[in-house]
C-alpha cells in the first residue's frame, strides 16, 4: 500500500504519460512490428520511470530517458526472440482489408530493405525519421556517439538506397526478358 506522499510524489508522472503514451508506443511498435509486445514494452518503461527515483523530472529529459530504457527494452526483446528462433521482424497486418491491400503494394519492399538492416540501424532509422529525433537525441537515446548516430543513419540509407535500386533493377530485367 502507498502513503499519501508517495502517490503526491508521482503526479508528475500522469502529464508525462498523457504527454508521451503515443510517441512511445509508436516508436516501440516502428522497432518490433508487434502490437502486442509494443504494448507490454511501452507499459514496462513507465512502470519502470514510476520506480526508479533517478528518472528526470523535467519534459525532454524524461523523453529522452524514456525512448532509451524502450530501445534497451526493444533489445531486450529482440534477445529473447532470437533465442526462441522467432522471425526478428515482422509487418503487423491491418485490420482493414483494403488499407493491409495498399500497405503491402506501397511498402513491401521497403519493409523487406528495412529487414536487412542491422537492429542499431533499424533503431538509428526508426529514431531519427519515425521519431524526428535529432542526431544527439538519437545518439544519448541509444547510449552513443553523435557521429556514431550519424554514420549508422547514413549507412542504413545507403543500404536502403542500394536494395530499393536493384529490386528496381530486377524487376525491370525480368519485366523486359
């Protein structure tokens, strides 16, 4: 059971969680494809930001706090699915016929080019373009480097760029034979 005191001491907390629930539910669900998971992630690290007395208090502080114990979480995750030999990435299926129709037309391949990518590109992508992180939010997200941020956004973009390019290539090959 909890005093009074306590509870007045984690009221900080509700703004936060109204503030930040959808951003960190969308990047927990961009880094693992799996509504689920995404959820029990998301609730683990509010959990966790209510317990621990360290956890800033101030909006963006907390914000980058946050996203970082989701990336460890997602990690942590990732770990344990490797370990059961599950897929490690997979696109969650819509509800809508119609909407899962033009989602796989428009972005099967870039999902497919986003598989190959390593997991620190994948969170480096997801970070700075599905969360418009900067690159040192990015990087103190992800416990690196800013230039180590850097490099991993360039090099995912090149390997987008260069898997995007010869599917288009090969389809054209067999397009034209």
């Amino acid at each position: 059971m909890t005093s009074q005191a306590e509870e007045g001491g984690k009221a900080w907390i509700e703004p936060m969680v109204r503030q930040l629930a959808r951003p960190a539910f969308q990047l927990a669900m961009g880094l693992v494809r799996d509504r689920e998971a995404a959820e029990d992630i998301v609730q683990e690290a509010f959990l966790r930001a209510m317990q621990n007395r360290r956890t800033p208090h101030i909006a963006e502080e907390f914000r980058l706090w946050l996203y970082r114990v989701i990336v460890n979480l997602v990690r942590d995750h990732q770990r344990r699915r490797a370990r059961e030999r599950r897929p490690t990435l997979w696109v969650t299926p819509s509800t809508d016929p119609a909407i899962e129709a033009e989602r796989l037309i428009g972005d099967q391949r870039l999902a497919e080019a986003i598989q190959r990518l390593t997991q620190r590109e994948r969170e480096a992508i997801q970070l700075r373009f599905g969360e418009d992180a900067s690159y040192g939010d990015t990087a103190r997200i992800m416990g690196t480097r800013e230039s180590t941020a850097r490099v991993l956004v360039h090099r995912a973009l090149d390997k987008l760029r260069a898997s995007l390019s010869r599917q288009e290539l090969e389809e054209g090959w067999r397009i034209s034979t």
